[in-house]
C-alpha cells in the first residue's frame, strides 16, 4: 500500500467517531427538537412533502403521483432534497434536514421513494400521514432489516439504534405477492395491514404506448449509433456497499461485438451508486455506449433485450414482455453478501448465466429462446398491482 493510500484510510478513520457522535447527535437530538419546537404551529390541511433524502432533483419515483395531485387535488404539494449524494457536504445536508425537520411539523401528508432514518426518528403528530412510495417493485435482494446481521446490511443493533422505516402509515407494493418482504424489512409485522398492494406509481408509464415510442426516439437522438440497430440494455447492480459502490466489469463487450454488432447495440446503465464505472473497452466504440445519464425508464421502453443480475429493474422490464437474461457469474458470492428473498434460480423469468459466450448465445437466438409464459408467470406473480392505474388508485386511498 502507497504512503499516501495509507494516509487516506488513517483520516477515514479518524473521522468515524465524530460522524457517529454527530449522527448520534442529530438524530437523537437535533431533530425531533426542531421538529417539536415547529409542531407548536397548527397543521396545514393542504401541505403536502414530497421528499427524497440522496438527490437535489425529484426521482422518478415521484414524476407521475407529484403532478397527479397538483392537477386533481386542492393542495399545496412541494418537493423536498436533502442531497446526501450530491456533494453538499455534511454541514449542508444538516442545515437541509433540519429545515424539513421544521417543515414536516406543520404538512398533513409526506410521500418517501427510500429508507429514511430523519423522518424515522421524528415524533410525527398523528394528524401527519406518511407514505412510502417506494423506488423498486417486487422483492428481489434484501434489504431493511431483512439484511440485519449479513455482510451488506451490518449488525441488527445498529440498524435498531437509528431505524430507517418508522412512522409508516402506508407502503405501496407491486403485487400481494412481495406484502411479506416489505413487512419483514421495514419492522411491520405488528402492522401488516400498512403495506398494500395498489401498484407503484412510476410503472405507470410502461402502460402507455406513447411514452414508449417517444422513449426509443429520444434514445436514439441521444446516442445516434444505434439507430437501424435492435438494442440490448445492460443495466447490473452495484458491488459492495452503497457508499463505495463498484459496478461489474466481467460482461466480454468486445466479444459481443464480434458476435452481435452487425445486428444489435449495446446500452450500458450502471446504477447510480457506482461513481467511477469501467469504461467501454477500445474498439467497441461504435458498438457498445455508456448511457449514465439517460433516465432508466427510458432505456427500459427503447430495449429489445435486457441483460441484467439480481437489479430490481427486472420487475419493471418484465411489463414490457420482452427478453431477459440473468448474467449471475458472482451468484454465491452475492447470495452470501446480500441474500435473496426467494431462490433466484427458481424466481427469474429468464436463463441465469455465468459466462459472455451464454450471453452471447441467447441474445443471438432471443426470439425463439424468449420464454413468454415463464415471464407472464412472473409478471402475474410480482406485478399483478401493476397495471397502468397505481397512481390514481394510490391518490385515491390517501385522499379520497
């Protein structure tokens, strides 16, 4: 190891006792007071939070139910981040946490996409309703409470001092299926009925045949080498945890070009956790294209096939009924790390693979290999809330 690689793992070090006093601090402290100071205002019946903890921008996961209640509802609907992943520095997202900490003492409805231990760990007023929207669909890898004690999710003890899905009145899942999961990973055996199956709002948008085609024009505007070309998605994962987050590198790109490129383009969307992902290799330039920036809803409806691992996003895939592959080459390795909610071999709607060249062989022969009952199956199975009209029918049991 470098002296200065060295000198980098002895200041993070050094830094861990005063993050966890500070954390300790604000989240025992400094926030349930600015919210109970705040509370002394009465409720505002029309005030309602939309808010996200890692980004500055609203997700996806809100772009539908946001404008849905603006246009249909008497509200005054806001959007809130506090930017933990964007680089505003932990002074920054301090000051924003405890402006929402006030700012939630006085709204009748909150709406989360994610784990959040601030809105947890406040003394919410019984008049305040929260929703957790959720991000994913399904029940794929573990998480919550349900990775307490694996390698991914940490120790139960610490997970229990500053829990991260409190003050729940509702959870929106895809399918009756997946309840279970959902209860098990955020604590809410005790109150089952809070999570219900009335869909995830943002899947709406695979139901609409519009959205779909304006989806494969903007994507070949933006990334003109695929046009003429039938399109596989690649869209894995991360590695490790969340905060230093790796994407896999192990898919031959260059081999697929041999085999694929006269007739297929390859997409390439790491996670968003993954910061520094490997670059295209020389070559396969006119082949195969990173597409960070181009929204994952998007890339979905503009796929002819999808090549995925253990993302959640094969829920989502699964609506538009099209190819999937399941390049597991890390399968035990991830199992142990992570853990599944059911056995994956049995869940996928797809062939699980571990090599390129098994990749390669079925995207080259995914029409006749395409299992379309296997993925009505799993469709009907996971998605089942899914069907085009959650955002009304979520709008509806939280309003009226």
């Amino acid at each position: 190891m470098s002296q200065e690689s060295l000198k980098k793992r002895i200041k993070r070090a050094a830094k861990k006792p005063a993050q966890f006093l500070a954390k300790d601090w604000s989240l025992g402290f400094a926030f349930p007071h600015a919210y109970a100071s705040a509370a002394k205002q009465p409720i505002d019946a029309r005030k309602v939070l939309f808010v996200d903890g890692k980004s500055l921008e609203m997700p996806d996961a809100f772009g539908l139910l946001f404008p849905y209640l603006q246009n249909h509802y008497d509200l005054d609907v806001r959007f809130v981040g506090l930017g933990m992943n964007e680089g505003v520095g932990w002074v920054g997202y301090y000051k924003r946490c405890l402006k929402l900490a006030r700012d939630m003492a006085t709204a009748s409805y909150v709406f989360l996409a994610d784990a959040s231990d601030v809105v947890s760990c406040l003394p919410i007023r019984p008049e305040t309703k929260v929703v957790q929207l959720w991000h994913a669909c399904g029940a794929f890898k573990k998480f919550g409470m349900s990775t307490a004690d694996k390698l991914f999710g940490g120790s139960r003890a610490e997970k229990e001092r500053h829990p991260f899905y409190k003050n729940l009145d509702l959870v929106t899942v895809s399918s009756p299926e997946v309840r279970w999961a959902y209860r098990e990973a955020m604590e809410l055996e005790d109150t089952p009925d809070v999570v219900q199956a009335l869909g995830i709002s943002r899947t709406d948008v695979f139901h609409d045949a519009g959205f779909r085609a304006v989806s494969r024009e903007a994507v070949e505007a933006l990334v003109p080498g695929i046009a003429g070309r039938k399109v596989i998605l690649y869209a894995p994962t991360f590695r490790g945890r969340a905060t230093s987050a790796e994407g896999p590198n192990q898919l031959d790109i260059a081999a697929m070009r041999t085999a694929l490129g006269n007739d297929w383009a390859l997409l390439v969307k790491h996670h968003p956790f993954v910061k520094s992902p490997a670059p295209i290799p020389d070559g396969c330039e006119d082949f195969a294209f990173m597409v960070g920036d181009v929204p994952i809803d998007c890339l979905m409806c503009a796929a002819d096939a999808c090549i995925s691992d253990y993302s959640s996003i094969v829920f989502e895939y699964s609506l538009l009924d099209r190819p999937l592959v399941f390049f597991a080459y890390d399968l035990e390795d991830y199992d142990d790390w992570r853990g599944f909610y059911y056995d994956y071999d049995e869940m996928t709607p797809g062939p699980v693979v571990r090599t390129s060249d098994e990749v390669i062989d079925f995207i080259a022969h995914a029409d006749e290999r395409y299992d379309r009952e296997r993925m009505t199956a799993f469709r009907e199975k996971f998605m089942s809330a899914c069907d085009g009209h959650a955002t009304e029918r979520i709008a509806r049991t939280v309003f009226g």
